[in-house]
C-alpha cells in the first residue's frame, strides 16, 4: 500500500513540475512577443540549464538574434545541438541554418542537409522547405527537382508560402513536374493571400500574360500594387507600364481592389473586375 502511495506522488510531482515548466516557457515566450527579452531568457534559462530540449532551443534563438545576450553564433550552436540531439525540429532545422551560412561552425552544405532532413522528417514546415531547396539548386546534395518537388509540396500543404511560391515556379518551369501554369496560379495565388510579396508579384505576372489564367490588366494592376506595398520594388515600374495600358475607369476599379484587400482574405478574381 506504501508503495502505491509513493508512486503516485512521484506521478503527481512530474505531472506539477511539467506543468509548472509549460507555464514559465510559456511566459517565456509571452515576454519574448512582448520586446523584453531579459525577463524571457531569465525564465528560459534555468530550464535549459536543466536540459529541457525547448528551453536549450528558445536560448538558442536568442543568442542566434542577439535579443537580450550580446549576438554569438558558436553558443546558439551549442545550445541548438543540446536540443537537437533531443529531438527538437526547431532547433535542427536552425541547427541546420547555422550549417549552411557558416555562422558559429564551419560551413558544411552536407550538414545543412542531414539536420534540415532529421526536421523535415518530423513535420517541420520551414525544414521541408529549405530541404526542398538544397534538392532544387543541388547544395549539400545532388540535384533531384522530383526530391524539390516532393519536400515543397510537404511543406506547401502545411500552409508554407514560400514552398507554394517555389512549387509554383516549379510548376511554371516544369521542374520535376509537367510544366503547368494553371496550377501554378493556384499555388502563387496560396502564397499571395499570406501577403507573400513575391508571390504576388508572380501571380500578377500571370494575369498580365495570361499564363493559367484569361488576361486581366486590372488584376495585375492590383497585384502589381499590392506586391509594391509589401516590398516588392520590381512590381512599381510593372505597374506604370499596365497603367499606360488601361483606360481611366479600369485604374480606378484596380485602386479601389487593391484598397480593399488585407492578407488573410481572397485575392480578387476576373469576375470581380466586371461592373
């Protein structure tokens, strides 16, 4: 009976201890949103220091950007592989960052790869993509447009624009795909409405050729503009070139569009253009 007893505090007192360190990672990572990177560490740091893999990778992303500690890349490194050896897909995947730019180790593609891959196994969407990317221009690995293609599309289901903007130009290409510019504009028009600026860009291209979609000067007016606000430079004299092309009217319906959209909603479409 002793027995039992005792192995149901020490039950408990996991259970408390693991919920007390969710709530200081948590209040972690509401000062951390908040701008006082001092109070986040300062809450972070006696858990990584206790080897919870979350914490190690939290302070590793801080060294890494230098909010609240003095930028140095060789500890973000170390605190990284604390929680990648742990299994932390954040960490490997910045683990793997860290790889590829050289920042803190020597540079190695080869290492890029095999932490990216150890991430994107696990479902992490950002590592998928940057997986996909080494596949696409053969860094750390040999070329293989098929692997790109597979790996963006993971990471594209997952909501990832820019892994919708480089399986869209993939299919644009026909990149390890059959080339197909109507799904290509169903994948930049996926990135655009996140407010990707490159996205928006491409799409507009689209309407301004007619590639995957009927020809619209309006829309690619508004996309163009759209494109240009979120810093996408190349789209102002693309812009000025259409507006020379379209009647008063048709600048006027394209202005009030562009007003009238926020990312997180449908971009416009050919029926939204008509009177």
């Amino acid at each position: 009976m002793y027995k039992r007893i005792a192995i149901a505090l020490v039950v408990m007192l996991i259970c408390l201890s693991g919920h007390a360190n969710a709530d200081q990672l948590d209040d972690g990572l509401k000062a951390l949103n908040a701008g006082d990177y001092k109070k986040a560490i300062d809450l972070w740091r006696p858990l990584a220091d206790q080897g919870l893999g979350t914490a190690q990778s939290r302070l590793g992303f801080m060294y890494m950007n230098g909010h609240g500690v003095q930028q140095d890349y060789k500890e973000a490194v170390s605190w990284y592989r604390k929680a990648a050896d742990q299994g932390d897909a954040d960490a490997q995947n910045n683990l793997g960052v860290l790889y590829y730019n050289g920042q803190g180790v020597t540079q190695d593609h080869k290492e890029a790869v095999s932490w990216y891959r150890k991430a994107a196994d696990q479902g992490h969407a950002r590592a998928q993509y940057n997986l996909g990317w080494m596949y696409k221009h053969g860094q750390g690995t040999p070329q293989d447009y098929k692997e790109a293609v597979n790996w963006y599309s993971k990471a594209a289901e997952l909501g990832y624009a820019g892994a919708q903007l480089n399986l869209g130009l993939m299919n644009e290409n026909g990149q390890g795909v059959p080339q197909d510019d109507a799904e290509a504009v169903i994948l930049y028009r996926k990135a655009a409405e996140q407010g990707y600026a490159s996205a928006l860009y491409n799409l507009g291209i689209s309407y301004y050729k007619g590639q995957g979609v009927p020809q619209n000067n309006i829309l690619a007016y508004v996309l163009f503009s759209l494109a240009a606000v979120s810093g996408e430079d190349k789209a102002i004299n693309i812009r000025e070139s259409i507006q020379a092309e379209m009647t008063p009217e048709e600048i006027e319906k394209g202005q009030e569009l562009a007003a009238g959209w926020k990312p997180g909603k449908p971009l416009p479409k050919s029926k939204d253009t008509k009177e």
